[in-house]
C-alpha cells in the first residue's frame, strides 16, 4: 500500500520533468523564432535612428522606450517553447543572426543578445517554467528591458550622469515590458488561435479555452 502511494506521488513530478525535456520540434521552432527575430532585429537597427531621435531630444534616455523591439525573441520563444533556455537560445540566436547579417556594434551584439536573453530567462525561471498568463510575459519583457538598460548603461553610456542612466533604464523596463512581453503574449495568442502551434504547450492551452 505504502509503494502504491509513493509510486503515485512522484508521475506528476516525473511528468513535469518530462515536460521540459527539449524535443527535435522545440529546437527547430526556437532555432526558426531566432533567425527570423535576426532579421527584424537587423531592419530594426538602420530605422530606429529617425523613431527614437524625438524621444531623446525631449528626454535624454527616453530613447530606450522603443528598444525592447530588440528584446522580444527571447519572451517569444520563452513563451512558445516553455522550456529551460528557450529565452536564452532564442534571443542569442537572433542576436547572431543580426550580427552576422551586419550591425554598427559588431561583436558586442552577442553580448547584448546574452544579457537580454537571461533577463527573460530569469523571470520564467522564477515561476518554474510552469507560468506564462501575460503578468509573467510581461514581467519577462521587463526582465530583458533591465538588463539591457544596466547593460547599455555600462558599455556605452559610461560617461553619462546619474539621472539619464536611471531615465534611460527605467524607460528600457517599461518599453521592454510592452513591447517585447505584453507583445509577444499576443502574438502568441493569436498564432495558437490558427493552428501554427498545436504541437506545443502554448498552442492547446489556448484552443482548449475557445
């Protein structure tokens, strides 16, 4: 009696660890989210300049508001996946794809691409992989906005004062929080709602509640 009851206690915990084991898919769609992510992150790196030029001149650091567009191929393969590394792996790939097609910071991009992913990664982590309603994608936006903002911050706004690292940070959490979280969950949503990711997670969550 005493083993049947032990024997039950650990398939759901067994379950759960199966559940985050990668798959072929899971690398292959994660792999395909990076590349494409690369690409609009490399469109997004010759037209920013024109976009958040007004946003500095009105508030120096301000600019940081439209930069999570850098930042959401980690919340979006974090979200998709749901798998340990998922964020990581996504944004380092789009990172490297941005950087291989050619960008103004050049090898540093990995860097960035690094430090964003784990700030997302971080916060599904925190929540154990097995939370992803729109309050953690857009705290794992948030997570990515900050460490890009302290990042940023200390490789290439160095010799800035005190009040546009803060401005310029909090305005990379809140934008980071938008667009690359609140964003991604609805691209998510939406994408599930055609079918494109019934082999996922993400995808019979949420058929299963139409």
């Amino acid at each position: 009696m005493h083993s049947t009851i032990e024997n039950q206690g650990t398939k759901p915990f067994t379950r759960r660890r199966g559940s985050l084991r990668w798959r072929v898919v899971d690398i292959v769609v994660a792999a395909v989210i990076g590349v494409a992510a690369g690409l609009i992150f490399w469109v997004w790196n010759l037209t920013y300049t024109p976009l958040s030029a007004p946003l500095e001149a009105l508030l120096p650091g301000a600019q940081s508001l439209l930069y999570g567009v850098w930042l959401f191929a980690g919340v979006l393969g974090g979200l998709v996946i749901r798998k340990p590394g998922a964020a990581l792996f996504t944004e380092l790939v789009a990172a490297t794809v941005s950087a291989l097609v050619g960008t103004q910071w050049g090898p540093l991009t990995l860097v960035s691409g690094l430090v964003q992913g784990l700030g997302a990664e971080l916060v599904f982590a925190i929540f154990l992989y097995a939370n992803y309603r729109v309050y953690v994608a857009v705290l794992a936006g948030a997570g990515a906005g900050l460490a890009m903002g302290v990042n940023d911050s200390i490789l290439w706004y160095a010799g800035t004062g005190a009040d546009f690292k803060t401005i310029y940070i909090v305005c990379a959490v809140i934008g980071a929080a938008l667009v690359a979280g609140l964003l991604s969950w609805v691209v998510v949503r939406a994408l599930a709602r055609t079918g494109a990711l019934s082999r996922f997670a993400a995808g019979r969550e949420v058929t299963a509640r139409s």
